[in-house]
C-alpha cells in the first residue's frame, strides 16, 4: 500500500546477462543513457567492460608495485 508521501523514484535495477558480450554491450548502452553512479558485477574479468563502463586507468598496479620495491 502506498503512502501519500511516496513518490516513484527509481533507487535501483537489475539485470542479468547470458554472455560477456551482452554484459559489455549493456554497460555500453547505459553509459550512452547518460547514468553516472552503476556497477557491473562478474565473477570473471571481461575483456572491454572498463571501457564500456567509461572507467579511467587504475592506479593500483602503480602503487603495487611502488610499494612491492
């Protein structure tokens, strides 16, 4: 039952995806829709998702390393 107060905001969707292709390309799609704050979940890496995703060059590797010298 809905209160008077409520209001239709949207906080979160799901999806699921079959292939990592589907997944890269889904990522595409929401990117292209203008949405800022999403993640992608996978229990493996997939190759292009970062891009996908608009994401920047990490820069972990960098101080792993630093830090491993």
């Amino acid at each position: 039952m809905a209160s008077a107060s409520s209001s239709n905001t949207v906080f979160g969707i799901l999806a699921r995806f079959e292939t990592p292709g589907e997944l890269v390309a889904g990522s595409r799609r929401v990117r292209q829709e203008g949405y800022a704050k999403w993640d992608a979940h996978c229990p493996f890496p997939v190759h292009g998702l970062e891009t996908a995703m608009g994401l920047e060059r990490s820069w972990v590797p960098w101080f792993s390393f630093l830090f491993a010298m």
